[in-house]
C-alpha cells in the first residue's frame, strides 16, 4: 500500500531512519512537544508535517487528521503513554493500522487483541515497520519462537519465483509453510505454481531469513537495494566533479534507489567549494537531474568525518559514490584517503567514480582467500540488470611462494562458486581470466579494458609502504571506475 497517511508519535534516531526510507508517496506526520527535535526531522526529507504538542491529547490527534490516516506509530520512549494512545486510537479508529514500540511488554494480550502491532527491538524497528507498511516482509513474532525464525512475504513482480512450482524452485535453506492468495489459505505441495501478490510463510535460520525474504519477495536484480533504499553522493572540489554527478544519475536512472543525496565537501584549506563553484555545482546538479527534484538532496555545509559517519548511519543507504583523488606520496606511506576513510564505517559498496558509463564491460578482482563472493553477486547483479559483458581475473601465485597452494584452492573454489551463482541467476556464464606476475601491474593492465571494476576486499584494510593494499592501490591507480565491498571476519 502507498499514497497513504503515516502519524508518527515521537521524535528520535530510529524515526529518522523511517521518515529517510519510507516512500516519498507517502504522507508523513510527527507529532512530538519538542520543537527542536521537530525542527531537526523536518531537515530530512521535504514535505514533511510536524505538530508541536502532546500526542496524548485527542485533539492533537484530530488536528493531524488521524481519521484520515493508514498508519499510526507510537514512538515516544515512554511505554505507558504509547500503550494508552495505541488502545485510545484503535477504539476510535478501528481500521487503523498501529504500531507500539514498547521497550518491556508487560501485557501482550492487550495488543494482540485489540490488533496492535508490538515492536520491542530497537534495532528492528526500522525494517520492520517499513517492510510491514509496504507489504512485503513481515516478521512474524506471535509464531514459533519469537525469534525471526518466521516472516511473512508477499511476492512482487519481479520476484523470480513466479510462474514456477515448489519443485521447481527446490528450496533448500528456506522451507514454504503456507501460501495465501486472495484472501485464501493453500497448504503449497510440489505443482504449487507462485504468483503475483501471493502471501507465503517463510521459516529459515534467523540469520539468513531477512536476505532470504528479501530476495523471494522483489527478486535479485536490484541494485543497490540488497543494502539500502538511497545513494549518497560524496563530492569533492575536483576539476572531476562534473563526471561524479554524471555516474551517480546514471546509476540512479538505471538501477534501483529511491533518493539521492549529494554532499558537497572541502577537501582541504586550499580546495574548497567557494560561492562561486558551490553556485555552478548546484546549478549542473539540479540541470542533469532535472524533473527528478523530488528524489534530490544536496547538502553543501562542512561536516566532520564523525558527522558523516551519522550521516550515513541514519540515511540507509545502499551505496556511496565518492570523487576520484589523487594517490600521493603520503598515501603511499600509508595516509588515508577520503575513499579508504569512508570504508573504514560504511557497510555498504563504495563507488570511486572515474566517469565510465555504460557499464558495458565489469571485471571482477576478488583476491582475499575465503571470501564470501558477495563481489561478484553485486557484479552479477549489475551486468544482468544492464546486459553487460562480466568477467573475473584470477592471478596465479608463483610455484616457490608459500601461499602458491593455498590461493590455487581458494581460485578454483572460487570459480566453481561463480558457476553455480551464473545458473542461480540465469547469467552466461563469466569468462574467466588467468594472469601471472605482479597481481597490481596484472589487473591494473587488464581493467583498462573495462567500465567498472569490482573488488572485494576484507573489512578495515590496512595499507603501509612496506606492506601496501592491493585493492586499495587499484580503486586509486585504475583508469576505470572501482567499485568496493568490504566483507567482515572468516566466512
């Protein structure tokens, strides 16, 4: 459901993390008696309604049109008052969808029967409510144990189980346990064939079943969705900014991202966006994405790296498209650049833009040993969605080194995954490239060749002069744009 009228009760982190991700179909409402925390959420996203005052007052309630509204939120920190406003609006209002986040349920069967919805873990709050209010993935917390194991989905159209059987599909790390398809429930068996806007229970491991659902209900080729709902734009005073802006709108355009937020950064005292450039920036921005004002933020104050990181914590985003720089002698001895500082707390990919679009031709560089191919899956994404040419280099290890052995088995391991992920996806298969030699000089040679380079590479990577980072050499030293995608820990 979109184009609907959402109240929220309440102000805070989790709320802002809501308001960023909902659709901007949708009408949005806070009420909160702190102004400042009012003044601040109206910064996040336009056309936003606030109202100063007690959210426990029906009249408050009445003056932001609550008889009107799909969806109520009670967010206000204070358990009691969102479980009285809750009970109050549901007995005035009885079609009113209404979520409580409550810290402690000391009395559940108070909401389950009046029909509300409890959230209890903060750090679910904001994919659950959203997944919930755009109908697509819902945990289902009074099944089973309690514990995620469980969630509800509703297939799109581009899901890539419609038109095919359960046998067919052959899941095997997620099991159906029922199906419901207008208004009725089918126990599904072997010819069950899936269709659009049909409901299914799905029950798998906690850990894996958020992606899991995720993939069922809108398909695979959406990137970069898998990671957020937005692109944030990081923008230096470059003679290269122009070629940034280009390869962040046709990202926009062709892929998958509901905003963009462009941010205007000094670099140091001597590049710095003056009025003038500032002017002539924003000015090419709004031109390129003109018609398209409503999906644009551009922000163009001085933040710190500590700003940034709240920033992009509270933005969910998807990915983050970052200014090409110079590598320099300092960078060498190991002084971090703007790119490898971001990489340091963003969780999603990182793209060092050189203005290489199409993506026609995408080379994959996955070098780490026990790495979990999420590079390549995001590099299989993008050549489906785009119909481009995908290959992956493999650098063979001389005979007499140590870890000759050990990377030989971590490439062939690697190229089986690769084949097996081509069939999951129904991709061609990938051509594959061996190289020896020096693997930087190797890849660098070869990637001249391409649109877009994608690496995986291990979370927090360090790079020194006498101990120097492969990958974070190549996403400066490629002629060709670098996309990254930092992985966490042994898989």
């Amino acid at each position: 459901m979109k184009n609907g009228h959402i109240i929220i009760g309440g102000g805070g982190k989790n709320i802002i993390n809501i308001i960023n991700r909902v659709d901007t179909s949708w009408k949005i409402t806070v009420v909160d008696k702190d102004k400042n925390i009012l003044s601040q959420i109206s910064t996040f996203r336009k056309g936003i309604f606030t109202i100063e005052g007690d959210i426990g007052n029906i009249q408050i309630l009445k003056k932001a049109n609550i008889e009107t509204a799909n969806v109520l939120i009670m967010a206000t920190g204070d358990d009691e008052l969102n479980k009285d406003v809750s009970l109050t609006a549901r007995s005035l209002y009885p079609k009113l969808r209404i979520f409580a986040i409550i810290k402690e349920v000391k009395n559940s069967n108070q909401f389950i029967e009046n029909s509300i919805e409890i959230i209890e873990t903060a750090p679910m709050v904001s994919n659950l409510i959203l997944n919930k209010i755009e109908n697509r993935v819902s945990i289902a917390t009074n099944i089973g144990l309690g514990k995620g194991e469980i969630v509800e989905v509703t297939l799109s159209g581009s899901s890539k189980i419609i038109g095919k059987s359960l046998r067919e599909i052959h899941p095997k790390e997620w099991v159906v346990g029922a199906l419901y398809r207008n208004n009725e429930l089918i126990l599904p068996h072997g010819d069950t064939v899936f269709k659009e806007n049909d409901s299914l229970l799905i029950i798998s491991d906690p850990k894996k079943i958020n992606y899991i659902a995720e993939s069922i209900s809108v398909g695979d080729y959406r990137f970069p969705l898998q990671f957020g709902n937005n692109i944030m734009v990081i923008l230096y005073p470059f003679p290269n900014w122009k070629t940034t802006i280009d390869e962040a709108n046709y990202i926009f355009q062709n892929f998958h991202a509901k905003e963009i937020d462009i941010y205007l950064l000094d670099y140091n005292q001597s590049l710095v966006f003056n009025d003038e450039l500032k002017k002539e920036v924003e000015t090419y921005i709004k031109t390129v994405f003109k018609n398209r004002e409503n999906f644009l933020k551009i922000f163009n104050n001085k933040y710190s790296t500590q700003q940034m990181k709240e920033f992009y914590d509270s933005g969910n985003y998807g990915l983050v498209v970052i200014s090409e720089e110079k590598f320099s002698l300092l960078n060498k001895l190991g002084r971090k650049t703007a790119s490898t500082t971001f990489l340091d707390f963003i969780t999603s990919p990182l793209l060092i833009s050189k203005g290489k679009t199409p993506y026609q031709n995408i080379l994959i560089s996955d070098r780490e040993i026990n790495s979990p191919l999420k590079g390549i899956e995001i590099a299989i994404n993008i050549s489906k969605k785009g119909n481009s040419k995908l290959s992956a280099i493999f650098v063979k290890e001389a005979e007499f080194t140590n870890s000759s052995q050990e990377v030989a088995e971590s490439n062939r391991l690697k190229k089986e995954e690769i084949k097996l992920m081509c069939e999951k996806y129904k991709s061609d298969n990938i051509e594959i490239i061996e190289i020896e030699g020096n693997p930087i000089r190797g890849v660098k040679k070869v990637a001249k060749n391409y649109d877009l380079l994608v690496i995986a590479q291990r979370y927090n990577q360090q790079s020194t002069f006498f101990h120097p980072s492969e990958n974070q050499y190549l996403m400066h030293k490629s002629k060709t744009s670098v996309l990254v995608y930092n992985f966490c820990g042994e898989i």
